[in-house]
C-alpha cells in the first residue's frame, strides 16, 4: 500500500499537486483513518492518552517534516537509501530505553542490517548524482525520528487502550499539519485539475498503511520485525515503477543492465531479512 501510495503520489507531484499541499492532505487523510479507533476501545479517554499521544504524534510529523526538507533539497534515489536505516535505529533505541516486550535478538539485528543494505542496493544513484551532505544528514535525522517513534509506540500504547493512544497520535499530525498550509505551493483548497485525482487516492492508500502499520507495532508490539517487512515498500515501488510507470507515464528514467542487477540482489537480501524475523 505504500509503493502505490508513492507512486500516485510521484504521479500527482509531476502534475503540479504541490509537495507541502500533499503532505498536508495526506496527513488530513491519515487522521480521519483513525476516527473510527475510539469507538472500538473498550476504555475510556484517559488525560494521559492526549499527552502520550500528542507526544508521539508530533514525533511523526517532524519525521515526515525532516523527510521533506531532504527530499527537498537532495536527490530521492540518494535520500531513500539513507532512510532505509530505520530498522537499526528501532534496534538500537529499544536497546537503549528497554521499554519494548520485543526481544532484540541477533536475527532481529541481523536483518535490520541487512534491510538497510538492501534497501541501499536497489536505490542507490548513479555516478554522476551530486551529493548533498544536508540532505544526507536530513534523511538520516527522518529515519533516527521514525525509529524512535515505533521503539516507543509499544510501550506507550499498553499503558492504557491501545487504540486511544493511537487516536491521539494520529489525530494530533493532522493539527500539526495545520501549521505547514501557509507555506503550500499556491491556493491550498483549489482543486487542481488531474494532480488531485492522483494525490487523493495516494492520500488513501497511505492512510490505509498507517493504520497497518499501527495495528503491528501498537497492538502486537513487534517494532523492529514490522519495520523490516515495512523495508519491502522499496522493493515494490521499483516493481511498480517498472509495470505501471510507462502506462501511468510517469517521468522516469531508463534502468542500466547494472542497476536492474544491483537491484535484484537488494530484492534477495531483504527477503532473507524479512525471513529472518519470520521464524518464531
């Protein structure tokens, strides 16, 4: 759900949806996902579950902000791989706080490594991309923020309803989103013939993985194994791009004999990395 959300939305961007305009959207779209969550809790809102949640949902929309601004101002076939290390860093932060029940095993460390590897192979830029060390140290700041997220989600979550706390969260990125619409390329409520199209449904694809992604890591409590399975999404984007890129014309460019090879050993190491963390 991810890769598609991505690729619409690279669509949606090429037709002038605005980048700041369709992170604000997206995010509007992520938190009226999670409205229904309430209504399933079988505990009530506790003061507690607004601070956590405001907490935490503030940590993702400066994830997501940092994510931006290295996107911005590098390129995304460099910036990708860096944000590839999320894995490590979720290894690393439950290694540090110890608030997760999630044991961090040699496997679990071992395919954390191993996605960030592959996630390096099947994105890493040509010769002739010139490198920004900002935006490097943008992304890596993007993946060290999301990573501590979901290290805390699990924890958090449990200490009441797990479902209200991810309410809060997710309800607390919409508000935050709020403060970026000045700074959105153009009029923020016109619509925007073609480009909205691509970017609503982007919008949905991507709330709809938020809201699995909080049902692994805040209701299962498995943040380190969720993200490497979650690393998959650069796997599929390539093979979407490669299906659906011409017919969705989307502008990209053609792929050398190396770089299809570079890819395809990437593809293999992350699935033996997803398999690692599969076994019980």
């Amino acid at each position: 759900m991810y890769a598609c959300s991505a690729v619409l939305c690279k669509k949606g961007l090429e037709l002038g949806s605005g980048t700041i305009r369709s992170l604000v959207f997206s995010n509007f779209i992520m938190s009226a996902c999670f409205l229904p969550y309430p209504f399933l809790s079988d505990q009530p809102f506790l003061p507690n579950d607004l601070i956590v949640g405001a907490c935490l949902g503030f940590l993702f929309f400066a994830g997501q902000f940092f994510c931006f601004l290295a996107l911005k101002n590098g390129e995304a076939s460099l910036i990708t791989p860096i944000m590839g290390s999320k894995p490590i860093f979720v290894a690393l932060f439950l290694l540090v706080h110890g608030l997760s029940t999630e044991q961090v095993t040699w496997e679990i460390w071992l395919a954390s490594t191993l996605a960030a590897l592959a996630i390096a192979l099947l994105c890493w830029p040509s010769k002739d991309t010139k490198t920004s060390w900002f935006a490097l140290a943008l992304a890596l700041a993007t993946a060290a923020t999301f990573g501590l997220l979901d290290s805390l989600v699990p924890h958090f979550t449990h200490q009441s309803s797990p479902l209200n706390v991810l309410f809060f969260v997710f309800g607390s990125v919409g508000i935050f989103s709020l403060c970026l619409i000045p700074y959105t390329e153009g009029k923020f409520i016109s619509r925007r013939k073609n480009a909205d199209s691509w970017m609503w449904t982007s919008a949905i694809f991507m709330g709809g993985q938020a809201v699995l992604m909080s049902i692994a890591i805040g209701l299962y409590q498995v943040p380190t194994a969720a993200n490497v399975f979650y690393a998959c999404r650069g796997l599929w984007a390539v093979l979407l791009i490669a299906w659906l890129g011409k017919k969705m014309q989307i502008n990209e460019s053609g792929s050398s004999p190396s770089t299809i090879t570079r890819r395809g050993i990437g593809a293999c190491i992350l699935i033996f990395g997803v398999w690692l963390t599969s076994d019980p």
